[in-house]
C-alpha cells in the first residue's frame, strides 16, 4: 500500500502533519526553494521530496496506489489552466486506490470583487504591511502584491503581480463526482474552499 502524496507540497505544514502520523509521504513541489525548506523540517520523518510539475507525479509512486492524494493551499489556482485542473483531477481518479481520499483547499475567487473590495489586507505588523489588488478577467485573476517594509529612513516598498485562476467550487464537485468518487465533505471559510472526497 504506497503512502500519502502531497501535491504542491510547499515547505510541507501537509507533509510533515501526515509523516507524524505515521505515514511514508511523497511530496512533490515545483519550487526548490520552498523543497529545501520542507527538507530542513523534516528531520527524521519519512518524507521523499521530488522537484517535478504535478503532473507528472506517477513517474515517482511505485506500482501500488496511493492511499491518499492532498493538494491544498493555491496550488490548484497556480497552474496554467482549467484544462490542467481537469487533467490533474482525472489523475487522482485514476490512480487513487479504492477507498483513498482525495483532499483539495484552494482559494475560490470565481465570484469577482468590485470596488474597493477588490483590495486585501493580507498582513500588518509593526515593521511590514501587506497588501493585495486584485484584477479580474475571464478565466483568472491578476494578484497585485504590494509590501512595505520600514527601513531605518522610512519604510521601503516592493511591488508584483501574478496569476490565479479562478476556479468554481461547484464546477471542481461535479468533476470530481463524475470521475466516480464520493464527496464526503465540503465547506467554505471566507473564500477557501475544501473538499474531501473518498475513491468506490
């Protein structure tokens, strides 16, 4: 029975939680940055780190499916397309093994903010204040990051923007029913979907 997989693994606040449980874990990230952080985390955990585009995640599992697929944080949002979306939801289907969960959190951002709501206070403390402005557009969604940062002369700004794609949470159910598993649950905290489903 082959272990856990994390899927946009990050610096592993997933990886490791499942290798204190006990579990051999496979954690796979495109970022080397953000592997070398897992990889300073691990200890002596159980964890296998493989820098590759998820997509290509069965190259490294053995002949056994895995028993349980997690994908959370904007890992979903961070890839190119909602074709790629589709296509790494079908790989999970696929080759998860019967009774496994499958468990995704990602930010839904398909209901566009207007206004002055578009802009998101991310963090703020006494010596950094961070903030978002978000753009919208068909399909996804320009993440306008502003950070300031005070200086001995005042305080010093950095600027940069990326993409998301804006993903229905609706639309990510009915893929994942249709390609034969059960949702078990699925809920919403100001905006962050997650959903957990189990393989028949």
């Amino acid at each position: 029975m082959a272990g856990p997989l994390t899927w946009g693994c990050g610096s592993g606040f997933q990886s490791v939680a499942l290798a204190e449980l006990g579990f051999s874990v496979l954690a796979i990230d495109l970022s080397p940055l953000l592997l070398r952080e897992l990889e300073g985390r691990r200890g002596n955990r159980s964890i296998n780190t493989v820098q590759d585009d998820l997509l290509n995640f069965n190259q490294y599992v053995s002949h056994e499916s895995p028993e349980v697929i997690v994908c959370m944080g904007d890992t979903l949002t961070h890839l190119d397309s909602i074709k790629a979306v589709d296509t790494l939801l079908q790989l999970a289907g696929n080759n998860l093994q019967g009774g496994g969960r499958f468990v995704i959190g990602y930010r839904d951002m398909s209901r566009e903010l207007v206004g002055p709501d578009r802009i998101i206070p991310v963090h703020s403390d006494e010596n950094k204040i961070m903030t978002a402005f978000l753009e919208y557009f068909p399909g996804y969604v320009v993440v306008n990051d502003f950070i300031y940062t005070r200086t001995g002369g005042g305080w010093d700004l950095r600027k940069g923007s990326y993409r998301k794609l804006r993903i229905d949470a609706g639309w990510v159910k009915d893929r994942i029913a249709a390609l034969g598993m059960v949702i078990e649950y699925a809920g919403e905290d100001k905006g962050f979907s997650v959903i957990i489903a189990a393989k028949g």
